[in-house]
C-alpha cells in the first residue's frame, strides 16, 4: 500500500470531478470493456455546468479526454479509430513476424 497518496494539481481538479461524473454514466460493451467518453457527452456536461469561455471549455475538454484514455489504457481496453478499426495501447511497439 502506498504511503503518500498523489494528489492532483488544483488546475486539474475540475477536470478529475468531470472525468469522475461523467464515467458513471459510461457505456460499457457486452464483452464487458467500457467505451470511451464520447464528445457529446463531455459538451453536454459542459454545458450543463456553465462553461462558456471557449479556451476553458477546450482545455476542460482536452484534460477530461486525456484522464479518459489514460484510463482506458491502464485497463488494456482496446480503443477504435473512427473508421472502427481497433488499436491498442501498444502503439509503437513493432509487431513479431510469424
């Protein structure tokens, strides 16, 4: 067990309570993986907590899709691009030869 918790810096906080609220409502596939975040789900909560200066929507929005897909990818989900292609974390990571 780890003797000091990390703690996030105070510019994060919004986004880690959004990132928290949002993933209760997360879909998760009947292979039981969860799905990622969707825009309109992050604009939605946006909007709904009254973010309107554009530069605070778009760095709320990068920090919640960022704390998503780290998670995402601690968890060895496997993620799809938008032409459904699935992708791992392993990117970059040469593939052996069979």
């Amino acid at each position: 067990m780890m003797d000091h918790q990390p703690e996030l810096y105070d510019d994060l906080q919004l986004g880690w309570n959004a990132w928290e609220e949002l993933s209760l409502s997360r879909i998760w596939r009947h292979d039981g993986t969860p799905s990622g975040l969707l825009h309109s789900e992050i604009r939605e909560w946006l909007d709904l907590n009254a973010v309107v200066d554009n530069e605070s929507r778009v760095d709320l929005y990068r920090t919640i899709k960022t704390m998503d897909l780290v998670w995402l990818s601690l968890r060895g989900t496997k993620l799809k691009d938008k032409r459904g292609n699935a992708s791992s974390s392993n990117r970059g990571k040469k593939r052996k030869r069979r």
